[in-house]
C-alpha cells in the first residue's frame, strides 16, 4: 500500500527557439549575427574533409590491393603435383627457386599447368608453387637439379629469405603508429583541447555548446510568479545595461536556481534568456567532469571565453552540484578531476566584471551539498527557490499545457488542480499528456474525465497491472489493508480526507488510498504526523484483527510510519526526552562517506533516539487497532462493497463513513512538564480574512456542485 505524494517533476518541453538581437548588425563576418543557427544544425563540412570518408576509402583500397595480390600470386599446388612435373614433364618448366626457410619450390611453366578435380579441369596457370617439409629437402634439390640433364632453357636459383627495411618498418613501427593514433583519436574525444595525454593541441571548439536565443517567454513559466519576479530585474539589465550602471546598482554575477526536480528551473533559465534576446550556452554539469585532470577545467575556460566573445549572454550549468560539491569531502583527499573543475568555475566567476554583461545560471536539486565559495556574495548572489506550485499555479500550468488537447466541455482544470496537491509543472504535463495517449488507444475523439482520473492514478501509482490476476483469498486481504488505511484515516482528528480507495493492483502495489489534502500546506503540526503515523498502521492492524496471520503487504507501510518517528524525534524535536535538538548533521556529508561517517551523538542518545521511535510507532499501531475495532462492522461493510466495485470514489466514502465512531482526542502533549502551556488563546483571525475565505468556499463548493 502507497499513499499518493507529488514525485519529481516542472513544466518541459518548450523547445530552442531563435532569435535576433535587433542591436547587432548584419554583418556576416560577425559571429554573434551565426548564433540563430539552433543547436545540432551546423553546416556540414565538405565531403573530403569527413573522417568516415577516408575510412572508408582506405578499406576499399585494402580490399581491392588483397584482390590483386591474390589474383598475381602463384597458384599453390600439392607436393605430389609439383615433384611430378619436375620428375615427368622437365621440359615444360623454365625456371625454378628453392626458397630456404619457407620450404617452397617456384616453378615458372613454358604452359599453364592444368589437372582435372572433382570431373572439372582447373587452371593454376603458368607460375605455380609448391611447400615440402624437411625430410623430403634431398629428393626435392635432386630433382631440381636433373631437369638441367633434358632441359638447356632451364635455369634453377636457392633463396634464402631476409626481411626488408619496408617488411621491419611495417612490421614494428605501423602497429606503434596505429596505438598512438587511436589513443590521441580517444583523447580527443574525451578531453577536448587537451590533446595527447592532456599536453598539446588547441581549443576544441566541438566541445563548447552553440549558443542560441531562446523563444521561451515568461509567460510560458506557468505557476513560478514568484521566482519570474526575483530574476525579472536580470532581464532588464541586460536589455538595458545603462539604466542601472548609471544608480551604481550592481547586478548579479550568478543566479542559482534551487528546487524539486521538474519544477521549471531550466524553463526559467531559457526564458530570462529569450526576454532579454541573448545568446545563451547551456551545458550540464557532467560535462565538466572527465577521467583526467584538467580536461573539466580546460572545459570551463573555454566555454566562458566563448560566451565573452559573443557577450552580453547567460551560461546555464543544469545540475551543477556534480560539480560544486564541497571540497574535501570525498575518499580520495580532495585531488580529483571535480575539484579541479570547481577551482577553476570559482576563478572564472571572479575573473570578469559587471561590465562584460555575462551572467551564470545554474540549477540544482540539492543546494544544501553546494560548496560555500560558490555560493558567497560575487559569485551566485542571487538564490532562487522555484518550488512545486500551489493551486493556482497548479491550474496555470495545466491550462498552458492544455493548449491543443480537445477536451469534452465539463471538464475543469481548476479541479484537477484540486486533486493533485504536490504535484510539480512535469507531473502536471505528464497527467494531460497520459489522458490524451488514454483517450487516443480508445479511439475517442475528446478527452474526458475518465482519461483524467485515470491519468492521476498513473502518474501516483503507475499503471495498472491488467494482466495481474490475484487469488480470491489475497484480494479479500487487500480490501481488508486498504480499507483499514482509509477507516483509520476518517476516524483521526488531523487527517486530510480519503478520496480514493481501490483493489486494482497498480504499479508496485496491490492497491492504494488515496488521501488528498484540500488546500496547500507548507508546515505539518505533531499531531498530524501523528496522525500520519496512526492510518499507516491502519493497514497491518486490519490484517491482524480479521485474520491473526499479518502479510509482507506492509512492509511500505511500516518503512514510512518509522521515517515519520525517526524525523520527528532527530529533527522535529517533538520528544520530551531529547528536548527541541536538532541530531541529525548539520553540515550535510558527501554521499561517498556518509555511510561510515560517525554519528554527531553519543551511544546513550542513539539508545534514547530508538526507544523514542519504538514507542511512537507502537503507539499508532494501539491507535489504529483501537480504531478498528470500535468500527468493524463498517471495516466489513467496507470490505464488502470494495469486493464488489473494486473502487471507491469520495462520495461513497462519505456515506460509508457517515456513522465512523471517531477516536479519543489525544492528551495535550508539553515539551517540559515545567513549561505548562498558558490558559491564554490565540487573537482572533481578522474578519475580512474569514470573510474572504469563505466566500472562496463557497465558490469551490459551487464549483464542485456543478461539476
């Protein structure tokens, strides 16, 4: 059993554009007015010039001189055939040669030697060649010599082989040229500029991305308002560079883009670029990172002198904590290739001014890794957070990414905005984009709800398995797990509503319920993780209650109801023991010594840290269990009408859980029993405030209504 949480995921798919800089002039000469020219488009280089070209030609060649030298050779014929000629036919031979070593005899024909094989006369023509073996060296050298007693034109000659400057050079120095060659063709390929060995050569400028001027707008960054008005002032500047230089403002060298994955940082970088109308390089932060020493920093120096040149522009480093990690915090002492990389990122960031008009982007997933020279003032300046969108940016991502889909005419964005809390710009693509591939296998012409619901669950929980046939046994102990989950959920006080519940294997589970949040939270009070903690039980508890005999099922279950424990007493400080410490590691480690890294506490402590967990989640089980068994006879009536529909909507959950006996309240929880908490309430929220927000219920509950 899962329960649905956002995944990974931002707005994609707004491809390169181009564009002109209406500054720049039309000369061609100018390689700035080259830089329309969409990455992957280059001109193609003259046919001579294509290395495949002359590898090919090369084979040819070799095919055609074997060919030749096979058709000149000497026809090869058996000892027998040869000694016979010599012995039988002495006057049809001319020459003869003994070759010492190879054990060979030449014979040069006055006319062609034939012989008839398998009924069909075969020519080995008028040079012929035969090999004997040592033993048969004395009767081979008489028979050469008695042809001179029958035949005056006869003339016989010994040779004794001896390798040529050509042979030895062929032969020791070519197979030499050859390594060599495909090493420097390797080291070319790796490192760029770099040459043999990283000594040598020039600037490879294959290496460093084209630039192009994007025509992503911001407009097209749906639901990231906040993060489009932190970098808007950079597209001002370098639109109009004068206006701030002349306040003395001083405008971000580096902007550091942070966030989830899919929640538009790239999108974001593309459109400052295709606003302000400059070129912009964008590499991955893997690039930089080659097996030798140097070549990632020589990569560095190259891109940014090649963006200097056609300034002002942006270089985007996507991913840029696999190289701007912290120094010194790997196996190897601090001397690999990525420092390297990072020291000269570092040099280069401090090496142009504000006047240059080029400016560093880079995007993130894990900020907290980043070393802190990267991250000082004249470096990135600026860090933008672009997280996962709310509701409303929710709904304006799925209607710029609803453009072109034909949908039927009740559906409502603004309601699967709703139904999909977390959910990053990608998700949201993917959920439009699963519904039309949906509704394209069916043969239907407009997508509909159906396509949407079933979306929702693919991008959650992936797809469902239809091929996946259960025994009836194990399809009733899943109703039982998932029903468990869903009653335990409604009977808590600080749950977000059950909307789904279901038995159709999808994915890598069974079956799932789904609890949906009805508004956007940033912050989770103790007693909703408490709560948490209870319905991820709910699932083991049923198990236990109606068949005595727990499954493997809840193990996921178990895994997320212990991480919930364990945060809260390391990191919440939601334990009376403890205190409010913080115990996890302050300064996060590399992922290559974390696993061996020493704890920041002491043994007693991690005994305390265990035992707190322990009883957290005993506690939730107790909860759940009690929970079950104040409410069997709707877990069975649950169970019953699982069985016979497979899902649950959340009308059907309402009515189920309409008479749900709830559970006790929990006893107000202190920190310190020498801190009471005061008798004294909170101010009261201001009324315009509540006025507002139910006036925007209202308009929801009528939204639904019509739907």
């Amino acid at each position: 059993m899962t329960f649905p949480q956002g995944g990974p995921g931002g707005p994609q798919g707004f491809g390169p554009g181009r564009g002109n800089d209406p500054r720049r002039g039309n000369d061609p000469r100018d390689p700035r007015n080259n830089m329309n020219v969409p990455q992957g488009n280059k001109p193609n280089k003259p046919w001579y010039k294509q290395v495949w070209v002359w590898i090919v030609v090369l084979v040819l060649a070799a095919l055609v001189g074997l060919q030749v030298n096979r058709a000149l050779a000497p026809k090869t014929i058996s000892t027998q055939d040869g000694l016979t000629i010599l012995m039988k036919q002495p006057e049809q031979l001319k020459r003869a040669t003994i070759t010492e070593g190879h054990q060979t005899v030449s014979l040069e024909l006055k006319s062609d030697f034939k012989k008839t094989v398998n009924k069909r006369e075969v020519n080995y023509g008028k040079r012929v060649v035969f090999y004997y073996v040592f033993g048969q060296s004395t009767q081979v050298v008489k028979a050469v010599e008695d042809v001179t007693k029958t035949n005056s034109d006869y003339t016989f000659n010994s040779e004794v082989p001896s390798e040529s400057w050509i042979n030895i050079l062929i032969t020791t120095l070519l197979p030499m040229v050859l390594l060599i060659a495909a090493m420097w063709w390797v080291m070319r390929s790796m490192g760029g500029s770099q040459g043999l060995f990283g000594m040598g050569g020039g600037a490879d400028k294959s290496r460093v991305p084209d630039s192009e001027i994007p025509k992503t707008k911001f407009s097209d960054v749906a639901g990231e308002e906040a993060a489009v008005q932190e970098v808007e002032e950079i597209k001002d500047f370098l639109k109009d560079p004068e206006k701030y230089r002349r306040l003395g403002a001083r405008i971000p060298r580096g902007v550091l883009l942070y966030g989830p994955p899919g929640t538009g940082k790239t999108l974001l970088a593309r459109a400052i670029a295709g606003e302000a109308g400059v070129p912009f390089y964008a590499m991955a932060g893997s690039d930089f990172v080659e097996m030798f020493v140097g070549l990632g920093a020589s990569r560095v120096r190259e891109l940014f002198d090649e963006a200097k040149k056609h300034s002002p522009a942006i270089i985007f480093i996507d991913e840029i904590d696999a190289v701007g990690r912290k120094r010194g915090s790997g196996m190897n002492g601090g001397h690999d290739e990525r420092e390297q990389t990072l020291n000269q990122l570092l040099v280069e960031m401090d090496g142009f001014d504000n006047n240059t008009g080029l400016i560093v982007i880079a995007a993130t997933n894990r900020p907290d890794v980043l070393d802190n020279a990267l991250l000082r003032p004249g470096r990135f300046d600026r860090q933008v957070a672009v997280e996962a969108p709310d509701l409303e940016g929710r709904e304006a991502i799925l209607r710029v990414h609803a453009k072109g889909k034909p949908f039927v005419p009740d559906i409502d964005l603004h309601m699967i905005a709703v139904r999909t809390p977390g959910f990053t710009g990608a998700d949201l693509a993917n959920v439009l984009n699963e519904a039309a591939l949906l509704t394209a296998r069916s043969n239907a012409q407009l997508i509909d709800n159906r396509a949407i619901d079933e979306a929702i669950d693919r991008v959650m929980e992936g797809p469902r398995r239809h091929t996946h046939s259960m025994a009836l046994e194990e399809l009733r102990n899943t109703a039982y797990h998932e029903s468990g989950h869903a009653l335990v959920a409604a009977a808590m006080h600080h749950t977000d509503p059950v909307t789904k519940v279901t038995i159709l294997p999808r994915g890598r589970a069974l079956g799932y319920t789904a609890v949906m949040p009805t508004e956007d939270r940033y912050s989770e009070s103790r007693e909703g993780l408490l709560d948490q903690m209870a319905y991820a039980m709910g699932g083991r508890t049923a198990e236990e209650i109606v068949f005595h005999d727990p499954t493997t099922g809840a193990s996921n279950d178990i895994e997320k109801a212990t991480r919930i424990a364990r945060t809260m007493i390391m990191e919440y400080g939601f334990s009376t023991r403890l205190g409010a410490v913080k115990w996890n590691s302050a300064e996060p480690q590399g992922d290559d010594i974390s696993n061996i890294a020493p704890h920041p506490y002491s043994e007693k402590t991690q005994e305390i840290i265990d035992d707190e967990v322990h009883e957290l989640v005993e506690n939730a089980h107790t909860e759940a269990w009690k929970v079950l068994n104040d409410n069997r006879d709707l877990l069975d009536q649950m169970v019953t009408e699982l069985l016979d529909k497979e899902t649950l909507n959340e009308k059907d959950l309402k009515r189920i859980f309409s008479t749900i006996k709830k559970a006790p309240e929990r006893r107000q929880w202190l920190s310190d029993p020498n801190r009471p908490d005061s008798d004294r309430p909170p101010v009261a929220i201001p009324e315009k405030l509540r006025k507002y927000a139910k006036e925007a219920e209202e308009r929801e509950e009528e939204r639904i209504q019509q739907q």
